[in-house]
C-alpha cells in the first residue's frame, strides 16, 4: 500500500476511535427535583420553568455542568434524595431533612400562611386557635418545629388535619377547601397566589394570618453523594455573585415576587 494512502486511512481511523471516545463522553449532569410547587420550581420544560431551577440551570451552567429537573411527588424526592438517586431536593428547609447538605445562604424565605375560603371569620392567632379547625397541609412538608409538633399529634384526627399526598396535594387541598371538606389550608404565600392565578380564581381565598418567623429554603444536596460537596460549594459561590450583581433580584421580579 503507497505510503500516502496508508496515511490516509490511519488519519481516518484516528478521527473515528475519537469520534467514538467523544460520543461516549457524557457532559457533568445533576438531576434536581420536588412536586410542582409554581413560582419555586413549575412545570418541567416549560419557558418558566421556576425560580429555583432557573437559578441552579444559570449558575451550574457558568461551571459547565448540566441540570436536568424532574416533578416528583415530595415525600418520594426526599427518599430520593437521600439515596443518592437523585442529587438535590427544590425548596427544602432544613427540617424537612436536616441530614442533607446546604448552603449558608438560603435561596428564599418562605411564607407559610392559613388560608380559608372568603366567608370565614376565623384567624390564626396560635395553636390553640386550630383547635375548631379542619387543616390541610401536605405529606412530608415542614411547617416549622411548633406546627410540626401540632400535625404530629393529631394526624389521625381528620376533624382537626387531613394531609394531601402525590403530585397534585396542593390542588386536592384547594379543592377540598372550596367544598368545605376542610376549613383551612396551609400554603406558602407565593405557591398559593400563583396557584389562584392559574385557576382563574384570584381573590376567590382569605388568607387569615401566617406562622412565624419565616422560614429559609434551599436545593438541598444527597448526603450520600460525593459530589454534593463540590455542588454545594458552587451552589453558594453563585448565590452570593447573583444577589451582590442584582441577578437573583432579577428572577424573582420576573415571577412576580419578592423576598417575604
């Protein structure tokens, strides 16, 4: 074979072995997830697709590394989560799993508050003010450590809690409000008035008081995942550029929201 067209085909298989060695190099990839809980995290795939997946795809991105986000119902994330399965939870407090790995600063602060259907008179104004009073919350949320306690002790009591599961909790929980199957929901402020603006039904709710003090969410990382350390590291670098640069001020103005 002439030197020239030996040196073509070493050329050629040269060029395939690295085609083949590029196509099987898979690009860094961290898979997020947590039930639709819209403006924090929405509909997968969509042009908004919340707060705290377009802040982890934008800051990621600036170190390479993909995100894919996937909706789960929440209490199957955390099992998730804390497998190693998948990489981080949306929107978790730190009771909600105080194993997994955080960053010193919150992405948000979120507002938990009752709310009733508009004809009611009542108001939050402590536990015992619950007492007379059918709530709805969601599997496997944290509501602070004193409401924690409350839907502890009386999750097997439905005249007093009734506890929504599965992807859609929040809509069952507003529709058993709207036919009086409970007497109030308990809902972070931001989720609940995007969920009435989707549904036409703006207004249509009283919100009667909220708990206190406001409590700092996160992407929480797996505890069982080496990465997750590197993650978080860069997670909290970019949170840090991003409300020193006005970026993260940015999203929230484009979801409509602010900081409670």
């Amino acid at each position: 074979m002439p030197l020239l067209t030996r040196l073509s085909t070493l050329k050629g298989v040269c060029l395939l072995v690295l085609a083949v060695l590029a196509g099987g190099t898979r690009a860094e990839t961290l898979v997020i997830a947590a039930d639709i809980w819209c403006p924090v995290n929405c509909a997968p795939g969509s042009a908004r697709p919340g707060i705290f997946v377009e802040l982890a795809q934008e800051i990621f991105a600036e170190a390479g590394i993909g995100v894919e986000y996937r909706a789960l119902n929440w209490a199957r994330v955390l099992q998730e989560v804390r497998r190693g399965e998948l990489n981080a939870a949306i929107g978790a407090g730190v009771e909600d799993a105080p194993d997994f790995l955080f960053t010193a600063t919150p992405v948000a602060l979120s507002r938990n508050c009752f709310f009733t259907r508009a004809d009611s008179t009542w108001r939050f104004s402590g536990l015992a003010s619950l007492a007379q009073q059918r709530l709805g919350v969601i599997n496997d949320y944290s509501y602070g450590d004193e409401l924690n306690g409350y839907i502890a002790s009386h999750r097997r009591d439905s005249q007093r809690i009734q506890i929504a599961a599965g992807d859609k909790a929040m809509e069952l929980n507003l529709a058993k409000l709207e036919r009086a199957r409970l007497d109030v929901v308990l809902e972070n402020s931001w989720v609940m008035q995007a969920a009435l603006a989707r549904q036409g039904k703006r207004g249509t709710l009283r919100e009667a008081g909220c708990r206190t003090p406001d409590m700092p969410i996160y992407l929480a990382f797996s505890p069982a995942l080496p990465a997750s350390a590197r993650y978080v590291e860069l997670f909290e670098q970019g949170l840090q550029r991003y409300k020193a640069n006005g970026r993260l001020q940015a999203l929230l103005d484009a979801y409509g929201v602010g900081q409670p």
